[in-house]
C-alpha cells in the first residue's frame, strides 16, 4: 500500500484537487487497492469547512467528485502513517516544518517536484485561477505516479 498525503495551506483547494485527481488516475489503472490518498492543510484557518466552490466546479467538468471532503490539518502521527507528503508550494514546506520538524524518511516533496518543470502551485484562492491550478495538478500527480511505479518495478 502506497500512502500519499496531499499538502496545501488550508485543504480547501489545491490539495484536495490533488487528493481526488490522483485518487481518478489510481482508479482509472486499476490501482485503487494500492493507494491510501488523503490531504490535509498546513494551517488551522479552513477546519471544517467544505471544499472550494471553484474546486469543486473545476473537478465536476471532469466528472470528479469531492463529496464528504472537509478540512483537516495534518498531524505529527501523520509522518508514521504515510509514505509521501506532496505540497502545493515552498511555503507549505515551511509551515509544515512546524508540524513535522524532521524528516529523515524523506517524504516531503512538492508535487510539481516529480515533474519536468519543478515549482510551485499557484493558489486560486488568490489567483482565481482554478485552470491552471488543475493543470499543474494533473501534470504533478502524472508524474509522481510515473516515479512512484517506476520505484516500485
């Protein structure tokens, strides 16, 4: 079993985009049984709250759904339960420092870090662009999952 947590800042956009797009391609090869996906925000703000409207609209024209997903903060335990934590940006790193003060494992990457072009995910929160956002999600989970089974071979 292969267990990825999704990082953003408040798990209300880019991380539980990124939950439920690789959560879509996992499913779609058949590989539902060998992945735990879930995500978490690196910050107390959004607890609770459901995912953002223009989240939600930009994985319906896909025909993804986030039913039932709602806001956590990532825990210290959550370092022992899964194998990679996957940021939106440089900043969730730093918050997650705080939370997780060392990682000797490993785990902690940004997402776009697996792909051809290394950065971070811009925040729609901010940005209002979903768009893109999805795009650079779809390009991060695609390429962490060509690393993740290719390690696996």
């Amino acid at each position: 079993m292969i267990r990825v947590m999704m990082i953003c800042l408040g798990n209300i956009c880019r991380s539980p985009m990124a939950e439920f797009v690789l959560k879509d391609m996992v499913a779609q090869r058949g590989l539902s049984d060998c992945f735990e996906i879930a995500s978490a925000a690196t910050s107390t703000e959004e607890i609770g709250n459901p995912v953002h409207p223009g989240t939600r609209r930009k994985l319906a024209e896909v025909g993804i759904s986030t039913a039932g997903k709602y806001a956590v903060q990532v825990k210290r335990s959550d370092y022992d339960r899964y194998d990679y934590f996957l940021l939106a940006d440089s900043s969730n790193l730093r918050n997650i420092r705080r939370i997780i003060p060392a990682d000797p494992e490993n785990k902690i990457h940004r997402l776009l870090d697996f792909s051809d072009r290394p950065r971070d995910i811009a925040d729609p929160w901010y940005t209002g662009n979903f768009d893109v956002t999805y795009d650079d999600v779809v390009e991060g989970c695609e390429a962490f999952l060509r690393h993740v089974l290719n390690e696996r071979k």
